[in-house]
C-alpha cells in the first residue's frame, strides 16, 4: 500500500492553489496580523480562527447556484451547518423548502485499530473559500475535514483526510454513508461516500475519502449516479482563483486590505443563484434567498460586478433586472415594486423609494458594463424607474415616498433624505447612459431633472441638525440620520464640510475608532453596516484621505477580520451587502470613478500619504480591459491607464484634479 491512500483525481495537494492566491505578487497578511479573530497563516493557507472555549462561533455562508449553506464553527458543538437546496422541489410554497441540518450524527464512524475514533472539538478553523476544520489528535490519527457548496449542483461536499501522526502503522476503517431521507413530497437528501473501507496507514500518510449531501426528487433517474467529486472541487477552485487571480484586483502596500477586498469578490462571484425565473443575483444568506430588494443586490451590489469581468454574474444581473422590467410592462409602476421575494419571487415590498435605487443602481450598472446591447434592452426599466420617481415629485421639488430601506423601523416621514438623494443620482446617471444610447433629448430632460432636484434638496432638507449645518433626513427630523451622507455620495457638495464633520462625530459614529459601524440615528444604538462603507467612499470622495485610510483600516481589522468577518452584515447571516459594499470603497472612493458613458469614465483618485502606488488590475468595466496605476510624482500623483500593454491615459497632477478617460 503507497503513502498516499486513495489515488483519484481530486486531491487537496490543490490547496496549494490557494497558498499562491492569498500570498499573490504583492503579499498578504502574514501569521499573527489582521484582526483578533481571524488571521492569515500561510501553513494553513486561509484566514484561520483558532478555536477557544466560550469564543463567539465562527459563523460563514457559502453558496453554488442550487445550494446555500450557513456553516458554525464552536467549541460546543464543533463544525454543524444547515444547507438549503433550491430549483429542486416545484413546489415553490413553504412546502417546497429543502433544508438539511447536519450536526454530530452525520460525522463519519471510524475505527482506528479497533477502537472507535472520536473527533471531538475542532482546535482550528480555516477559510479559503472552502472551509476546513482540523480535529485534535485521537488514536495516533488526525481528521481534517473541509466542507463546500457545489457550484452548479444541489450537493454539498464534504472531503476528510485522516492523517497518521503515531509512529505505527494503523489499521483504519471507514465506514460508508449510505442514508436518505425523505424532505418534501417529491424530494429526499441522501448521503453517499467515496473512498470509505478499510485500510493500514504508514506513519505520515493519508487517507482521503469524502462523503457527499444530495437533493434530488424522489423519481429522479439519476438517484444512484455517484457525485463527480473531482470535477465539484475543481469548479470550486475555479471560483477562489477568479476571487484572487481573476479580474478586478486591487493592489495597495497594505496586505490587509488586499485580502480583504479578495474575499468579498470571492462572496460576489458566487452569488448567482437558480430560481423559477433563470439564474439571478440576489441577496445571499440562508434567510434571504433567493429573494431580491431594490436596495440591496440593486442599489449596493451590481454596479460592482462588471468589474469583474465574469459573463454568468453579469447575466444573472441582467436576469434579476427583467424581473423588475417584466413586472413593470405587465403591472405597470404604481405601485413601483421593491422586492420579489421567496422561491417563486412574487411582489412583497414597495414604497420604500424603489423607483429611485432602481434608477440609480441599474444606471450605474448598465453604464459599467459598457454592454450597448444590454443598455438598451434595459432601457425600458430606466424609463419606468424615472416616470414613477417624476410621478412621485412633490410641489416642494423633492421625491415623495412612505419609507425608506429601513421599512419602516424609524420615521421617515412624507419624503426622505435618502429617495430623493438616489433620484438625483439615478437622473444623472442615466442621462449619461441616454446619452451614449443617442437619446440628447431624453439626457436633457434627466440633467433638467437632476439639477432641479439638487436645489430642492438643499432648501427642503437643508438644515442645522444638532449643531451641524447639513440635512434633516425629513420635515420635523431633529437627530443626525447617517444617510445624511447620500447627497455627497451622488455629488452634491454644497454642505460638504458640515456634513462630514457630522458623520466624524460621537453623535453619529461614537465608536468609530474600534472599527464600529456608524449609527443609522444619533439617539439609538442601532449601527448599519452599508452606512458604514456609503461612509468610507464618501470620506474619499471629500478629500479627507488620511481620516478615510484610517477609518478603513480600523473597519476591515474590526468587522472583516473579527468575529462578525469575513463577511460582514448587519445581523450575522451573510448577506451579500454591505460587504459587495466595500471593494466600492475604493473603486468609486479612493480611485474616484464615476462613470460617464458606455465607454468613458471620470476619475478622481486619493493616494494616501504614506502609500508610494496603488493600483486596480484587469478590469473589466466598460466591457474592456484595463489597468489603472495611480503613483506619487513628488507631490503629485501620476495617472495611467493601460490595455494590452499599451498606454491608453496618463498624466501627472494634484490630489483632487478630475481626470476624464474614454477606453477606444
């Protein structure tokens, strides 16, 4: 018998993989740094949590495009997760939910020269895109077990090593997994197990073997088929090298930050999900999906995702979006719908200010994809986000609606700060976008629009607010909101100064220092992760470099790399927002772009003081490929773009200066 038990073609020699993305040609975090919670240790290749008594659970969702699973590490209960199948069961009620709940008593049964292995508590788990735990030794034998989504199937995989560490041989014997049972009317999971039997290990070698979670219908003809591990591995590394290898990297001297950015386009890129209607993007999480909000795959998420260039997440955008648009042609605008919920998506929430994060995030997004044929299949949705805003426009020149993203859990009044800041921003983007679709007429009646809108803002929510001249987020407001930041994160500058001497404030953002969230309101202690990172980008775009570097750095170590991380959300269930929230950071934040056409883009970059050059590599915005370098000249900074290796822009000024680039 070899050392390496168990020739296939899988093998976790692949991890290595993973070592060589994480450590990259810039370098990321080394053994020891990050935040108190997880840190990078290259033996391990992954961010790594060591597992302590009464430590608050490790706690990470991973997804493919039929499976969500919501994974706990604890020194409770070890490593258990719940998995959620999807497109499986055609029963799109309550009735229809496939869910599997995997805890102790699907740990393989082992005997290790006799005596019955037992696990016990993990002592370390790691995050790579693949999650594995390493338990404590027990009968000269080591278990490391690593747990993944399929990325295409309705199947969780899970692969184990039993590792030799005695200096005997060992006779292990592996028991298969051969269990079903029935979930819905149509559908059962079943277990099934590759590699089990029994074998005698050498000192320092391995067994591998895998056991393999299933949905399926009950009917199905494919029930006995065995799951391909090999290829379900090797689409899953294709996902972590896209995350660390791919398009869209940011590269900055900071390890931390690097790494960080990685790991959220890592929860991006497998966000596509299967539904009744086409694969989509969504809000991820074993709670919310499939369901998609106005807010957050809209507003938050897709204006990022041409960046990275994959076509399948660029498509499932476009899905998401017809979904709005096919709506809006059937049922017409009012009302204007906020979310499709649910495995069969029907119509929940609405009057929130939809129409206005609908105009804003789909504009956005069309404009950075560079896709005229997608442009101009969505060009419907565009009109039917600004006829409902314009519907709703009250004599005061704002934007009407009952409530805002928060639905309702704190007053809003008539009109909100936040509707009518995303209008203007929404009007002025798709004038650009009617402007490359050669709509002049359309562009002009959005800029009219737009530049309305602007002075209404200022005079109807203009207004001293606990000491600072900035905004009331409604008509009698007399507490700091922190969407008071929206009007300068679509460019409305005329109470700049005040505004972010607000947000730098204890009344809104007391803990600031520790890396905390930033408070939706000055007199609760509710904090919002998305207003944190709207924050951050806005910080940059004000010119307060220093004090967003700073920030940032305290945020990634706290929420990114603490207990909540690496995905963080407001409630701890790993929703694709904020954390989508924060490589925009710094693509529209410290790199300043702002798209102005199917094929142009302003750009007004901030290189920190201590930082010689900064860079975002292979991008894919405007459906092109390009790199943006920004490094020190003296006291200037040098801007350049290239493609192919040719130079497309550079040029030399001040922090601040607005540079326009077109991509030929």
């Amino acid at each position: 018998m070899c050392d390496m038990i168990m020739k296939t073609r899988y093998s976790f020699l692949a991890f290595g993989l993973i070592a060589s993305a994480f450590l990259g040609s810039t370098g990321f975090l080394r053994a020891g740094q990050g935040g108190d919670y997880w840190t990078y240790e290259p033996s391990r290749q992954g961010i790594v949590h060591q597992v302590a008594t009464n430590s608050q659970p490790a706690v990470i969702c991973m997804q493919g495009r039929k499976v969500v699973m919501e994974t706990h590490v604890d020194s409770r209960t070890g490593l258990v997760y719940k998995a959620r199948f999807f497109h499986v069961d055609p029963d799109l009620t309550k009735k229809g939910l496939v869910i599997a709940k995997v805890g102790l008593s699907e740990l393989p049964v082992v005997q290790a020269n006799g005596k019955p292995h037992t696990f016990g508590v993990p002592t370390a788990v790691t995050f790579n895109g693949l999650l594995t735990v390493e338990y404590p030794a027990c009968e000269g034998l080591v278990a490391t077990r690593s747990v993944y989504p399929s990325m295409k199937n309705p199947v969780v995989v899970e692969q184990w090593q039993l590792k030799n560490v005695s200096d005997k041989l060992i006779t292990v014997v592996v028991a298969a997994m051969d269990r079903v049972t029935n979930v819905t009317q149509r559908t059962q999971v079943a277990w099934s197990s590759q590699g089990a039997g029994a074998t005698t290990l050498k000192p320092a070698s391995v067994l591998m073997f895998s056991n393999c979670l299933r949905a399926q219908l009950k009917d199905a003809t494919d029930t006995n088929t065995p799951v391909d591990v090999a290829r379900e591995q090797a689409d899953r590394f294709r996902l972590i090298q896209a995350a660390f290898f791919g398009p869209g990297r940011l590269e900055t001297p900071e390890p931390q930050l690097n790494l960080a950015f990685a790991l959220q386009k890592l929860h991006v890129l497998e966000t596509p999900i299967a539904t009744c209607k086409g694969v989509i993007t969504h809000n991820g999480s074993l709670t919310y999906s499939p369901g998609i909000w106005a807010n957050d795959p809209v507003e938050y998420s897709s204006p990022l995702f041409p960046f990275f260039g994959d076509p399948e997440l660029n498509e499932a955008s476009m899905n998401m979006y017809r979904i709005w648009q096919d709506f809006c042609k059937t049922n017409g605008i009012v009302p204007f719908p906020g979310s499709f919920e649910h495995a069969d998506l029907r119509l929940c929430q609405r009057e929130r200010g939809d129409d206005a994060m609908v105009l804003y995030g789909l504009s956005k997004f069309l404009l950075f994809q560079g896709d005229r044929a997608a442009a101009q299949e969505l060009w419907p949705l565009v009109e039917f986000a600004a006829a409902s805003v314009l519907s709703h426009t009250t004599t005061n020149g704002i934007i009407a609606s009952k409530t805002d993203e928060m639905e309702g859990r704190y007053p809003t009044g008539k009109a909100n700060l936040s509707t009518s800041a995303l209008a203007y921003g929404g009007y002025v983007l798709a004038a650009s976008l009617a402007k490359s679709l050669g709509k002049p007429e359309v562009a002009n009646d959005f800029e009219t629009r737009a530049a309305a809108l602007r002075k209404a803002i200022d005079v109807y929510f203009g207004a001293e607010v606990e000491g600072f001249n900035t905004y009331r987020y409604y008509e009698g407001n007399k507490t700091l909101r922190g969407w008071i930041l929206l009007p300068l994160a679509m460019g409305i500058t005329e109470r700049q100064d005040a505004t972010v001497a607000a947000l730098l404030s204890d009344k809104l953002w007391p803990h600031r220092m520790a890396g905390a969230d930033i408070l939706a309101e000055s007199t609760r202690e509710t904090e919002w992760g998305r207003e944190t990172y709207y924050a951050l980008r806005v910080l940059f775009k004000a010119g307060r470099t220093e004090e967003a570097i700073d920030l940032t750095r305290r945020v990634v170590k706290a929420q990114i790399f603490g207990f909540r991380g690496p995905y963080p959300d407001e409630d701890a269930i790993d929703m694709l927002c904020p954390g989508s929230l924060y490589p925009r950071v710094f693509t529209e934040g410290l790199f300043g772009i702002v798209p102005v056409g199917l094929d142009a883009f302003d750009c007004t970059p901030w290189l920190p003081a201590e930082w010689p050059k900064m860079a975002l590599r292979d991008l894919r915005a405007f459906g092109r490929t390009w790199d943006l370098v920004v490094e020190r000249e003296g006291t200037l900074q040098k801007v350049t773009v290239t493609s192919d290796n040719k130079t497309l822009f550079t040029e030399t000024g001040p922090a601040g200066k607005c540079y326009r680039i077109r991509l030929p």
